[in-house]
C-alpha cells in the first residue's frame, strides 16, 4: 500500500505544482493529437475565399476553436447537453462560430436514442459499445447535405468528424456532387464499428473512390476508455494495420501536394509523439492506472 500512497501524492503534486502555461504550450505539444497537426497544415495553406469548417462531434470545442480565433466560419455539432454547454462557452461572443445541438449522420430523424457514460465525457453517442453507456433521452439527427442546403453552404475546407462509430454515416450523408472538403479527418476502431456494419478498410476506400489520399494514424487497442491511450504509428491506407483490434484517426486529403505536405508534417511529429506516449504511460502509472 505504501507505493500506491507515494504514486498518488507524487500525482497530486505534479498536478498542482506543474504551472498551467508549462502543461498547456510545452508538455502538450509532445500529447499525440491528430487535429492539432491538421490545424499546423491548414494554418499556411492558401484557401481562397471564406474557409469553412464543420465540426462533427465538436465535444468542448477545443478543436474547432482555434480555426474560429484565426476567422473561419465554424459549423459545430455536439449532441451531448454538457459537452453542448462547455463549446457554447468557449465560443461566446464569436460571430462566425454556430453551434448545433443534432448529431449528424446520413438521415434526418426524431428522437434519436442517446447514450452517455460516467467512465468519460467523450464516448457519449448514438451507439452503444461499452457496458457503462447509459441512455440519456433522445436527439434529433441531420445530415451535411441537408445541413448545406438548410443554410446555403457550397463550401467546406475542413470537416472533423468524432462521432462515436457512426463516422462513416457521416460521410455518407455529404453531397458529393457539390462539395468536396479539402481535408477530411474521421475516427475508426473496427471493435466499435463493425457491430453497425462497415469498417476503417469500407470508409477509407470510399474516400479514396471519392478521390482522397488518406494516412492512417494507428494507435494500439484501447484498454481502458477515457485513456491513457498510446499511439502506434502514421502508414499510408494501403498497408494494414498492426493489429486489427486498433483504432485511431485517418486524414484525408484531396491535393497531392497538400498531401504530401502531411506527410512531412507527420514524419516530424513522430518522435515527439513516442515521448508523449512515456510521459503518458508514466503519468497514468501515477494516477493508478497501470
């Protein structure tokens, strides 16, 4: 008992005594975390034009936040009321940031079930894959291109999708005929998708008839959710996975070069995301999770 005590007062001291601007602009450029690499790429990209992002699954709103500070037009969708709350905050006073409250998916329907759980604020969704989701009233569902066409949108630079195994519904729900994203980021894990009848190999080939190039972000099996998680690996679509029980992030890019920008982008993140991945584990051994 006496090393559990001195690995949580070791935790509680590194939690209060680390200054936040250390843990937020130094410790967290080492944190894996694929949309902040989407955002270094997009951030020196020429868009001509308004840049427009849609944020599917916005959560607290961390991703979409900085697109909105640098003046683009942001499309937030969050369904779950709390996480609702906490994006509505970090946005106020932002004219080009809406934020709606349906979850997306490729049909417009009414009281949805929803499924939340106490073990993490970020699996909360239309599906049910843990045994700690619990039903949480019902949502109504929209689509991307009944979205556009409600508000008159013909453009999209950027859509992020975190939707809790239901992004390739997502996809399915765009208009392809009429718009195209320049970078499209989606979530996968096989485990959690399957039971809904597709696979990460169904959506990124359906990106890549679509025209995409796509990188696979790997990370190794979840053990527990809500983390700590460790990341694996960047691999082009076309080799397989390390173990098929992974799950992680593909970013899809439908401009060579701008692809290859990625790429280069993602060989310099590599070391510093396996030092992350340290920091991490030995963080999560002092907070009691071996």
């Amino acid at each position: 008992m006496g090393h559990v005590m001195l690995r949580k007062s070791v935790y509680r001291t590194l939690k209060n005594g680390v200054p936040t601007i250390i843990k937020n602009k130094i410790l967290s450029t080492f944190f894996p975390e694929e949309t902040e690499l989407v955002y270094d790429l997009l951030k020196t990209t020429d868009i001509h034009g308004k840049r427009v992002m849609f944020d599917v699954g916005a959560g607290h709103g961390s991703t979409f936040i900085q697109f909105a500070n640098d003046g683009w037009q942001v499309y937030a969708f969050e369904p779950d009321v709390y996480n609702r709350q906490e994006s509505l905050k970090l946005c106020e006073g932002l004219s080009n940031v809406m934020v709606d409250e349906r979850a997306v998916t490729d049909k417009i329907s009414k009281d949805v079930p929803f499924y939340r759980s106490e073990l993490s604020e970020g699996i909360s969704g239309l599906s049910v894959f843990d045994k700690t989701h619990r039903r949480d009233g019902s949502v109504d569902t929209t689509t991307i291109k009944a979205f556009c066409e409600e508000k008159q949108i013909d453009q999209i630079d950027y859509l992020k999708i975190d939707a809790e195994g239901f992004d390739f519904f997502v996809l399915k729900g765009v208009d392809w005929n009429k718009i195209k994203p320049a970078v499209i980021i989606c979530e996968f894990e096989d485990g959690k998708t399957e039971p809904l009848g597709y696979s990460l190999n169904m959506m990124a080939s359906f990106l890549e008839e679509k025209g995409y190039r796509v990188l696979v972000s790997e990370w190794r099996p979840v053990i527990r959710r809500g983390g700590p998680h460790t990341w694996r690996r960047f691999v082009r679509f076309e080799n397989d996975l390390v173990d098929k029980r992974a799950w992680g992030n593909i970013i899809a890019v439908s401009d060579n070069k701008l692809f290859e920008q990625l790429e280069l982008l993602s060989g310099n993140c590599v070391l510093r995301w396996k030092i992350g991945n340290t920091i991490a584990k030995a963080w999560g051994y002092l907070r009691g999770i071996d």
